[in-house]
C-alpha cells in the first residue's frame, strides 16, 4: 500500500489518500468454525442467548468497542456505514456467513495503517511541535465521540504525537531521540498491522461473538492454541503477572502471588507495562501499541536472567510519569505460592495477645504428587492444618488468614480448607446451565480450629477466595475485614473445536445463604480502604458479566460468633485510626490517586506540564515527611533524598554488576497498614468475645 500525505506547515492537519488494501476474506474452515462456535454456545453455555436482532444490535457495539476502544481510528462516516447492518449480524451468522465482521475489520485496518502511515509521515517531516503554544489533549475516552471527519481525526493525533514527544522529551531524551523512537514506534506497529491476516479477523470477530456471553467466554484458534501450549512449557521462563490488553497498553490484572514480580515488590494491578529490554543494558523496546502476545514473547525469557519494564504505574493517572523496575525470571514455584504461618504480639489493654497470622496466596494442589499416590503431597488444607498445628503449641489467642491477592485455584481446597474452621455442612452450591443446582461440596470433619478468626480480603482475592470468606461469613464463623472482592463466580470449561478451542462458562457459585458470588463478591463486615479502583479492577467493571442474583439457601447452621459485635468493633476501629500516621498517610495516598486518575485533559504545554509533575512530586514528599514525624522518624532532606529512595524501591541495580534486589518482607506491619488494622481489630474481637463468655459464665453461675 503507497500512502501520499500533504503536511500543512502551518495548521499541521494531514491529508492523506491511500490506495486500497487487498481486503482480508473468510474461508471454508472458519465459516464451519463460527457455526459450531454457535452451536457449542447455545447448548452448554450458562447464559442461553436468542441470535436474533438484539443479539446482532449489541454484538456490533461490542465488536467497534473491542476493534476500536479509544474511538481514534474509527470515522463517524464509518459508523454511519455501519449501521445499516445492525440487524444482519445474527442473520449471517446463523447461516455460517462472516461477511460484514470482515468488512467492518477490513475497514479498522485501513484506517489504522493510513493512521499509522500519516503519523510516521509527520515524525519524519520537518514539522515542529510548538511546546509553547497553549492547547491540551483530551484523555476522556468513555465520552469520545467518533470523530465526525478526517479533520477532526488528523488534530486529535497531531496533538496525539505531540503528547508523546513531550513526554519523552520530559523523560530526559532530546528532541531527535524523542522524535526517533516514536518513528520506531508507529513503523513497528505499521509492521504489525500490515501482517495480519484472515485468521486474525476472524479471532477478533469470534471472540466478540462468544465475549456476547460473558467476559470469561473465548476462542483460541489454532495459533493462538498453539502459542498457549508453548507458554506453558518449562523452557522459558516469566515474571510472575497475569497480563491483558488494554487500549494501546499492556496492563497487569494481577501480579502471581509468590512470583517473581511478587517478590520484587513494586508492580500492583492496572500498572501499565510501556517498554521492555533485556539484561542489565539491553536497549528498552517501547510496546506502546503491541500486541499482547508479542509483549508476552518480550517479557519471557530464560531462567535466572534479567527483564527490565517501563512502568506507568495505576496511581500516577494519565498524566504520570513511568519508572523502570528490574525483574529476575523465574518460574512460580509452588513451595513459594505455598500457605504460611507468623505469629506477632498486639498489646490489648493491659495485656498482650499472640495472634496468628496465616498468608494464603492461592488455593494449590500438587496434583501430579497426588496422582502419583505420594502420602506426603502439598496442599492448602494440609499445610494450613500443620500451622494451626503449630499455632496450637504457641498458644495463639486468635487468627488472621490473609486472602489479599489470592485470586482463587483449587476449588477442592476451597470445600478442604473452610472445613478446617466450621463442623460438617455445606460450603458452596452450584448452579448448571440446566438449572439444576448441585451441592457437592461439603465439610465433613469436626472443626480444628475453633477461636477467633478474621479473614482479611480485596479487590483481588477472587473465586475460591470468595467461596471461602463467604462459607465463613454465612456460618457466622468469623469476622470478614477488608474490601469487596472481585465478583468471579462462575466456572469455566475447555472444549475443543475442529480448528482451535473455546473456553465457556457453564456453571455459577452461590454461597450458602443464596447469595451469588458472581460481580458482587463478597462485602466485608468492616471496610477498609481499597487499594484498588473498583471501576479498573473487579468482575463487575467488565463487558456482559453474568448478574449477582440469589438462589434458595441451603441448610446449614449458623455460629454467631459475630452477632452484636461489628458495631463495637467498628467504633472502636475507627476511633482509633484517627490518631494513626500511617493510616493517615495511607488514606491521603489513596485520594491523590483518584485526583489523578480523575484528569480528563492533558495540558500540551511544556511548562504547564513540568509544573504539574513538579506538584504532584511535592504533594508525594509531603504526604511522606508528614508521615516521617507523625512516627517521630526523621523527614527526608529534599526531593533528592525522597527520589532516591523511590529509585532504590523500583529494583534498579546500583551497576551492571549488581543484581542484588530487594526482596518483599514476609510480615511487616510497619510497612502494611492494612494488616495492622486487621490484627488491632482481631484483639479487639478476642477481648469482646472473652467478656461476652466470661458475662454467660456469670449468668449461668448466678441461675
């Protein structure tokens, strides 16, 4: 494809013609694969869907929003085209036809490479960007409309690419090297786009078709199937994060409990990953625009050595700046993923309580162990069971089993473990697509462990987490302390295809009470602040996620170890967290995160923009040195000294010989403010439910 481009020097619009691409059609293979995609759908999926003109109606907004999410390629004269086929879809492809999903692809990749031509076309020219002039860029995407004509489209990209010069330049490269790298950029995603081929149309197009279900619905085709196999081989290693596009961005969903990034300590969910290099000096490779399965080919390597990541990190917002955080590969090794137990010392009163606290960063098995018959094989429940073992012989007044992160597995070890706390009786129900619901998983031994407990949750302690702190919550067996969890209460299948493979969700949790775990969670009994956006992070915050809804409750008894203690324990809680510096801190943290996440325009000007950095960086040291002497510790000097000590946190070694990186602490409450509270609050908890056994003695001694 030639593409010729006229550059307005003064009003820097482009012009562009382009001749036509050789359009991208379906084949036999991929017309029979949509039928049985189809088929598969309606027979076993949980949600049954009609293919008529709603079903075709809401798949084509679905498909623009997947092939266009940012609308910046798109025209509305395309849409406008469009359209007119709003009810067709189902039609087509109800009798294998993918016709218009191809046109409306063929379409987004003339634009796209044109776009992507046009800006390399104006990086390479000798147009200047004015960094003095005064205009912005909106970020705002959720109130984007298409734009109404090319015009309209060529400013928002000049502005676009001058956004991205600026903050590189920002970021201590020249104005050559700024405009090189986005050359380099633009012309590797022009590579990129200009490859693609039917068989990437129709996974798009598929997987839009099956995301009508539900989010946790998709297709693989035969490549992609392939590329998945190969990931899960032992040959290359990662850096421990569940990874997902987003817009032009690689953002991480959750980063792997016990893994590498893990371990390193800095990466948090809705960072955005914006470069890649190799080793110690390798040359960062900007992904801005890649996708995901190429970052992903980037980001692994072999064992032992070094992955360096650009990070634009969630709390900076649009406007923030990235920092480069430096990663170790290893392979996720179940003795790291595995439960483990701590014991520290609360005051309460005049006394001191020993608490325990049990981490539980997924639900695991070493399935291949017990397959194998090994007497001796690893579990959740059994390591749990030898650490209340313990906890047993250092006389531990109550226990905190920390979920955070815990994004599920297991859901056997879910049923195993929640029967280690409450007597036989049922954990979970499940409901199948026929309507029919099971209740399988039960607990079936006498409680081990019967003191007080607190199950502390997040934003991303999800599934089998959520069926645990939910049993536990229902029963009324212990205290539930944190944030609503993720919503992630359904239950997917692998079935194969002629060509590729199709993940659908066939079945939903419900907790005992009736109460659907699915984008609701589960609620805690005391709130604490949320690490995490709910609108980002969470079940709820996706496209067509199945509803919370309820189902008859099933028998089961009920403790009532919490009843008429949340109130007190809630006043107390928040008396006390007034006076608290770290909480203090934490909360101001937390609401200059949302200030930034919250910018709808970003200024294009130099100088406005360096003053805006600047603030937030003074507002950061602040919010630190305030911190520092509310503890009575000393504040750091300047910036300089604060700035060091985010550089030392990011894992940079100091020289190319140095690759000594800092390593998570296993239990600090000095530096987890979150858990601190938690255990202040389970002393709160022992010292209410011993008054109230200690009133019942009375009562009984006095009848």
């Amino acid at each position: 494809m030639r593409l010729f481009c006229r550059l307005g020097l003064l009003s820097l619009f482009i012009v562009c013609s382009a001749t036509a691409l050789e359009p991208l059609a379906p084949d036999t293979e991929q017309r029979a694969s949509i039928r049985e995609i189809l088929h598969k759908l309606d027979k076993r999926h949980y949600r049954h869907l009609n293919l008529d003109d709603t079903f075709s109606s809401e798949l084509l907004d679905l498909y623009l929003k997947r092939l266009d999410p940012t609308r910046t390629y798109l025209l509305a004269s395309d849409i406008a085209e469009f359209e007119g086929w709003r009810n067709r879809l189902d039609d087509e492809l109800r009798a294998g036809d993918l016709d218009l999903g191809f046109r409306i692809f063929n379409k987004l990749r003339e634009r796209l490479i044109a776009r992507l031509e046009a800006n390399v076309a104006l990086l390479e020219s000798d147009a200047k960007f004015d960094f003095d002039a005064d205009e912005s860029l909106p970020i705002d995407t959720d109130t984007r409309a298409w734009f109404k004509d090319a015009a309209e489209a060529d400013d928002y990209w000049r502005r676009r690419l001058k956004d991205g010069m600026l903050r590189l330049i920002m970021s201590g490269k020249d104005a050559k090297a700024a405009r090189e790298l986005l050359v380099k950029r633009y012309k590797s995603q022009l590579h990129r786009a200009s490859q693609q081929q039917s068989h990437d149309a129709f996974e798009l197009y598929a997987n839009a078709v099956a995301g009508m279900y539900d989010p946790h619905t998709s297709y693989m085709d035969p490549r992609s199937l392939e590329n998945f196999q190969i990931s899960m081989s032992l040959s290359l290693e990662g850096i421990g994060a569940v990874l997902q596009a987003e817009d032009e961005y690689t953002k991480i969903i959750r980063v792997v409990p016990g893994g590498p990034a893990d371990k390193q300590g800095r990466l948090r969910a809705g960072d955005r990953i914006t470069g890649v290099a190799q080793g110690v000096d390798g040359e960062m490779v900007d992904v801005i625009g890649w996708r995901l399965d190429d970052v992903v080919d980037l980001i692994r390597g072999k064992k032992d050595s070094q992955v360096r990541l650009d990070i634009l990190p969630a709390t900076s917002g649009p406007a923030g700046s990235s920092y480069s955080v430096t990663i170790v590969r290893d392979q996720v090794k179940l003795e790291e993923q595995a439960a483990r137990g701590d014991v520290i010392t609360v005051p309460s009163g005049s006394e001191k309580l020993r608490l325990g606290i049990i981490t539980l960063p997924t639900f695991y098995m070493d399935f291949e162990a017990y397959r194998n018959r090994d007497e001796n094989f690893r579990s959740t429940t059994r390591d749990v069971y030898n650490i209340l073992q313990t906890f047993r012989t250092e006389n531990i007044d109550g226990i905190i089993l920390d979920l955070r992160n815990n994004g599920g597995g297991s859901l056997y070890e879910a049923t195993a473990l929640t029967d280690l706390f409450i007597d036989p009786g049922p954990v979970v129900q499940i409901r199948h697509a026929n309507g029919k619901v099971s209740l399988d998983q039960m607990a079936e031994h006498p409680a081990a462990y019967r003191g007080p407990l607190v199950v502390l949750i997040n934003r991303l302690s999800a599934s089998a987490s959520e069926i645990f702190a939910g049993a536990i919550q229902d029963y009324g067996r212990g205290l539930i302390v944190g944030t609503q969890t993720f919503g992630k209460g359904t239950v997917q299948v692998m079935t194969p295809l002629k060509q590729g493979q199709l993940k659908l969700t066939e079945s939903k949790f419900y907790r005992v009470s009736g109460d659907s775990t699915q984008e609701r969670g589960v609620l805690p009994d005391i709130v604490l602040p949320s690490l995490y956006d709910v609108k980002e992070i969470g079940d709820g915050s996706q496209d067509r996620v199945l509803r919370w809804d309820r189902i008859k409750p099933a028998d089961h008894d009920t403790y009532k170890n919490v009843d008429g203690l949340v109130a007190p324990l809630i006043q107390r809680h928040e008396a006390r967290v007034v006076t608290d510096a770290d909480w203090r801190y934490l909360l101001e943290t937390l609401k200059f995160a949302e200030q930034n996440r919250s910018i709808k325009e970003l200024p294009l000007k130099r100088a406005e923009r360096e003053r805006l950095d600047h603030e937030r960086e003074v507002a950061l040291f602040d919010l630190a040195n305030a911190q520092r002497k509310a503890k009575g510790e000393p504040p750091y000097a300047d910036l300089a000294a604060w700035r060091k000590e985010q550089d030392t946190l990011s894992g940079e070694p100091e020289d190319a010989g140095d690759a000594a990186l800092p390593v998570k602490p296993k239990i600090d409450l000095a530096h987890d403010p979150l858990l601190k509270e938690t255990s202040n609050i389970l002393g709160d908890y022992v010292g209410l439910l011993t008054k109230r056994r200690e009133k019942l003695a009375g009562n009984a001694t006095g009848s």
